[in-house]
C-alpha cells in the first residue's frame, strides 16, 4: 500500500482526459502538489492509504476550472456602469475612475476578492490582463491560486506606466520575477488593435519570444474594432495581426467576435487560442462569437468571464452554460457546444491555450492537484441521468464544496481556507465607499 | 402603534410599484396574508409594532418572482435527453417516457420536488400546463405556493383523457375544484397549433369565457411550427389563432418566437400575454424571440423557465440575467432590456400576464405579501454600486434567504419550512430508478 495525502471518492469521476468517459465511484490520489492515480475507487482503495479522504457519496469531482480571460482587480467595478455601449461604457466610467483609483494597493485588495469569487465558484486559474501584476501575483501566492498574468501594454501613459519603455520594463519584471514560479505564469499583454500600434505589438511578440512566455490579446471583439481596422490598414484584426507577425501558438486572443471565414483559417494555421467570453459579448452588444465554426476548424477554443466590470461576475459554470445555449440558437443547431464540450472548453481547452497542458486540465497522474468536489444532493440537480448535462446546464457556485489547488485544499465546506473572507469582504466595503465618492 | 405580524426590513427595498425607486433601509409591514404597508423602516417602525422582524443589514427585499411558463412535473425528466432537435426530443424520449409514468402519483411527487427548487430560488408563483393538475393543486396547497395551473388539451388520446370530451371534463372540473382558491387559479390550456386543432382551440376559449378563467398555450415556438401553420392554414400561428377568434387579453402565450411584425401588432391589439422562455429556446435552437421590438410595442412581455425537462432549472433569476444579456446582442443595442426591465419582467409583468396584478407583482399595501429577501453580504455582489444591477446580472438562487407566499414564511435560512426536503429528494431517486428502468 502506497501512502497518499489525499483520496478523493466521487459517485462521478471526470478526469476529462482521453474519451471523457464517466467513471463511477471514482477517485482520485493526491501526493504532495501532484496527482498520483485516478480510475475506479475500488482500485484506488486497493494500491493505496490516504491521510484523509474527502468527497464521497453525492459528489462529483472534475479539474478545476479555468478562466482564460479577466481583469481581476475590475471586480471592484462590478455594476458601476450597466446597459451602455463598449467605448462608452470604457471611456465615460471604467477608464475615468480607474484613472483615479488604480494602484498597486487596489489591486492587491481586489485581486483577494477576484480570487475569492472564483475559487468559492471552482475556478482554480484564470489568465489575466492589468496592470501591477506583481501585486496580482503576490496575492495568488497567499491565497494559494493559480494563475497566467498578462502585464498590460497600451499605447497611451498611465499613473502605471509613462512610456513604450515604462510599459516594456514593467512587463521584464514581471517575466524575470515570476519565472520557474510554481503558481504564477508571467506574459505579455499587449491590449488591442485599437490600443496598440504595431511597433508595440512586435516588441510584445519579440519581448515574449526572448523569454519563452506568452501573448494575451483581445482580438476582433467589436464591429468598431474591426471598421477601425479596415479604415486603418485595410485588414480585419487578424489579418492585420498576422501581417506583422505575431500570430503563433505564443498567443491566446480573447473574444474573437467578428471572425471571417478567413479569419479562422489564419487562426487555425497559426495554431492560436481563442478565449471565448460569452457572456461580456452578449451584455456588451459586441455579437456572437462563431464557436461552432472554430471548433471545427480545429482552432482551441476556453472560456472567459472577461472583468465581473462587463460581465457581470467571474463564474465558468455561467459561462458554460450560457455558450452551451446560446450557439445552438445562433446556429438553429441544438446539437452543437453539447454538454462535454462545454466542460472541455473549461478545464482541458484552458490548459491547452494557456500552454499549461502539462500541469492542469485534465486529472491524469503526473499533473498538478488541481481538483474540484461539488455536491449533488440539490433540488436543482435531481434526479440525474447524465452527469455532464447537469455540470454546464444546472450546476451553481454554490454546488462547490471543496477545492484544491496544487495539492492544497483551498475552500473547505464551501469557505475559503487560506485567508480570512470577512476581511476580504471588508476591504471591499471601503473601495465601494471611495470610489462611488 | 398598530400591530402587525411581520416587519421586513432591508438595506434595499424595491417594491417594484410604481416608478421602480429604490427604497434605502426600507421594510415592509405584513398582517395576515397581505402587505399592510411599505417605506422607509424610520416610517414603518413609527407607525407599527410587529410579533417578528425579518432581513436586516445587507438584505434586498423584492416580490416573488414569478415563471409564467412552466410544466411543474418534467423536473423528473431533467437531463433526460439534451443537444437534441425540439421533434426528436419531444417525440423520441419526453413524449415515450411520459406515456409510461406519466401518473397522477408522479404529479404528485414531482411537483414537490419542482415547488422546493422555485421557492429557494425565490419564485412564489408559477403558471403551468400539464396534467393531473388537481393533484399539483393539493401539492401546491400543502407546500404553500401560488401557482396558474392550466389543464392540458390536446387533439391525441393519452392515459390522463381519452377524448377531447375527457380532456374537456377534466378542464372543466379543475376550474370548479379550485375557483376562488387562495393560491391556487384554475385555467385552460390548449397546447399548441401544431397538437390542437381549430375546434379545441374554439372549445378552449369558449369553456375559459364561460368561467371566466385565462387560456395558457405554446405559441410560435419553432420554425416548424410555423411552417406547419403556413402550410395548412396559410397563415402564420399568430394570424390563425386570431382568425379563429381565440386571442384576447384572457390568453398568455410561451414562447413567441417566430413573430412577423404584424403579429406583433396582432398580439398587442388583442392584450395577448407573452412568456418569454429564453433559456429554452436557446437550448432548443427555437429561435430568439424578438422582445425589446414586443416590449416598444406596448405587449406585456414576462418571463417563464418552461420545464426543467428543456431549460434545464426553474430559476427565473437565470432568466432575467439571460434574457437581459442575449437580447443586447441579438439587436446589437446594449441598453435594450436593462437590469430594471428584466426584474419587471420577472415581477409586475408576471402578475398581469396571469390576470393576478391585483394580488401579486409588486410590494404594495393591499396586495398578498408574497417576499423575497436575498443576502447581498456575498463576494460574487460586492461592492454593490446599483441594486438592480446586482440582482439582474450577478444573484444566484444560493442568495435567497427568505421566501414568503401569502404571508406565511416557506423559506427560512435557504430550507424549506413547510414540508421535508429530504422527503422530496428521496422520492425523486425512487422515480429516477424507475425512468432509468
């Protein structure tokens, strides 16, 4: 008998790797940060002896959740501005009050409540872009979360930044102080093609080959976007992108709305990841991202909440659900975005675009211990035929009992373990007060 | 000081009467089963003395929600079968499935178990179509929620009515059994055009005019149904249900997707309700109903779950927040269906649609007190800078604390008050056995 940490048993394992079968009374093994064996939990119970056992009759268990694309720290901006459109939404109150209030000890404050919102929901890595990521990252490692941190790069100076120069030597800190770490995955953010010129853009793609990290982009995610474009350069976003080369698997590319057939084509060639936001671009107006058409191009596509300032929260389960529903109405299709698909699209895809394939994604021996424990036993999701349906059509935040990031139980109960909630909570009171004035 | 049973206080009250304010430290004063009087609590505490205090700090107070569409009992059937065509759904696993348990026993049971979920969600009234409906009435009765129960007509035999004779008796004798019921509303439900022919449309509405009772049905739901209604009447649903003279402001229709201009027009002339099921017929790739154009032309538009069966829950929280977010995109116009439209919908609307304007749908003196009281107090709606806001786009059922139906608390403390959960969860696995077979 091998000595363990942890046994998880689950009435339902997904693991979400290879056939995404269903395997009943599963369970997993957990030694150390890593995963040591997952299957049946009578197999698992033979090989092994855990110091404690959790989940158990009720439960499904499946990866973490992945958010490839958010703004953390905006969600001390959720609801202050409703029911307008993009540009005004951002330039007559996201950007004027984060030009007040933006600063490193907001976003450590914020970053804790950010997190909160999306470990209690599941979500156990989210993929940012922000300023004062070195901020971001500190928090993650207290709180014990993981994430892929963008350093923000736009054309125009900042209290953050007040040159190129300032933006790029922010951005090499990062990269060189976050490096080899175990939670935090640094890279490169440059904003948008209405942002960021393409000298900015080419010193993003170069800065983040020179260190082997990534792009994190919004891409095509307006009509204004893409006429700006075309006005400019004659070209759609990403054909634009690709004309001055940064394109490559380097880079995931946020909401990627306004797609033309050629699009997908260049996005699919040079093998990018497509962060699909659902839900920002259905209360933002922006339009209906062709998932269906990705996914059969063969172009990775995850989920993203985009900032709860858009959104208006951080759960992947909303947005599962939502992106399940709505493609097979845009497509009079209702066989497309099924229910695995919708799970896949949050744990595996994730990974995948993230180039943390390796590490998370999927519970296979070998990765890290990034697992969640939800609770069946729920009006909402009784009775039960098919597991998957239930995860992306029913599932709440509020089925999520325990999760475990890097082999670490994080939220216990449904309570957040490694800091103190009120706190965080608390804090929060006192950004409300200052920033409503 | 006058005595009443409950004051109901909250940081934010909205009653949702008249100009939508919101009313800060609010409360509510209740005595017996209805609403005695609403304000500031400085007001309602000079003027009353109360047995209980409920809500307090943190709290929002609003009206029960209301899911005007609904089939109660298909909640046995949730994730029965899902990413599958309207037709083949209906016609190769709910329609085959229902044939052989379909009971007034599984009514029974079911309903108990679609009841808990809608009222800790916060929905205290529901309208259905279904049958066995005498037996939902008993359930409803017992539970203590108010429901609009239709009995179903269609044109083919089944065991609940072998005739149009039976379907009618049985109508007939759920209006007499529970008119002037206290929660209970008796009303007529003919199915669809494309299951009802002309004559049980007509026997329909003339049984409803002669008690005096609503007509419940599916209206232009599908492009194959109206393609049915063109093929045989030459007409589309709207045009030929109003040819055979059965429209007036007595019927509520689900759906109304597939709407020309004039059947808007149509529907609005003739004070036709409309429930709009978003989640459905996104799920089922029916179609975006056109509403902000429904709404501009003065149709009351509220909002339904239809059954668990299709949706997959009976949260019309779920629904506001779809609803508000998927119609900014369709009509490329983010300040259509705003977070005060979409609470309206699920409030005030409901109550006229159902003919219960009198009784139910906003907080005022006179009315039933049928009270929500939902925690604020959660990361995912902190900071809070706009209420409505906060409710639309980020409350989930998992925030709602306290759930009053006529006066009398069903939900304390997010559990049920008046019947045993686990009873109704137990008897839920007993029939997924059976329908597992």
């Amino acid at each position: 008998m091998q000595k363990v940490d942890f046994i998880i048993r689950a009435d339902y394992l997904l693991t979400m790797d290879g056939g995404l079968d269903v395997i009943r009374d599963g369970a997993v093994a957990v030694t150390g940060k890593n995963i040591t064996d997952a299957g049946t939990f009578a197999d698992i119970a033979k090989k092994y002896s855990a110091e404690k056992i959790l989940g158990g009759t009720n439960k499904v268990v499946f990866p973490g959740l992945i958010n490839t694309h958010t703004h953390a720290a905006m969600v001390y901006l959720r609801g202050l501005a409703d029911d307008l459109p993009l540009q005004e939404w951002l330039e007559k109150h996201i950007w004027p009050v984060e030009g007040k209030w933006l600063t490193s000890e907001f976003v450590d404050d914020a970053v804790g409540l950010a997190c909160l919102e999306m470990l209690k929901a599941g979500v156990t890595t989210y993929a940012d872009m922000y300023f004062y990521e070195d901020t971001a990252g500190k928090k993650l490692e207290k709180i014990g979360m993981r994430a892929v941190l963008g350093a923000g790069i736009i054309d125009f100076p900042s209290k953050y930044a007040q040159s190129a120069d300032d933006y790029f030597k922010n951005a090499e800190n990062l990269i060189t102080n976050w490096k080899g770490s175990e939670l935090v995955t640094p890279c490169v953010a440059p904003h948008a093609t209405y942002t960021c010129g393409p000298d900015n853009y080419k010193r993003a793609s170069a800065l983040a080959e020179k260190h082997g990290v990534l792009l994190h982009t919004h891409l095509a995610e307006t009509r204004f976007e893409t006429g700006l474009c075309q006005q400019r350069f004659g070209k759609t976003p990403v054909e634009y992108l690709d004309g001055i080369g940064v394109l490559s698997e380097r880079m995931f590319a946020a909401h990627c709305v306004w797609l033309t057939d050629r699009d997908i084509e260049i996005l699919a060639k040079r093998n990018v990841g497509v962060c699909h936001c659902i839900e920002s671009n259905l209360k933002l107006a922006s339009g209906f991202s062709p998932v269906p058409k990705l996914l059969k191009a063969g172009v990775k596509v995850a989920l993203g909440t985009d900032g709860a300032a858009s959104n208006n929260d951080l759960s992947i389960l909303g947005e599962m659900s939502t992106a399940a529903k709505v493609h097979k109405a845009v497509t009079e299709d209702p066989t497309v975005v099924d229910s695995k698909t919708a799970l896949l699209m949050a744990t595996r895809n994730g990974a995948e675009i993230l180039s943390l394939g390796d590490k998370i994604g999927s519970l296979r021996p070998g990765k890290r211990a990034d697992i969640v424990i939800a609770d069946l036993a729920q009006p909402h999701l009784t009775p039960i035929y098919d597991v998957y349906s239930h995860i992306t059509y029913c599932m709440r935040p509020s089925d999520i009992e325990t999760v475990m990031v890097n082999g670490k139980i994080v939220v216990e109960g449904g309570k957040l373990t490694t800091m103190d909630e009120a706190e965080i909570m608390a804090k929060a009171k006192v950004w409300q007060g200052k920033i409503k004035g």
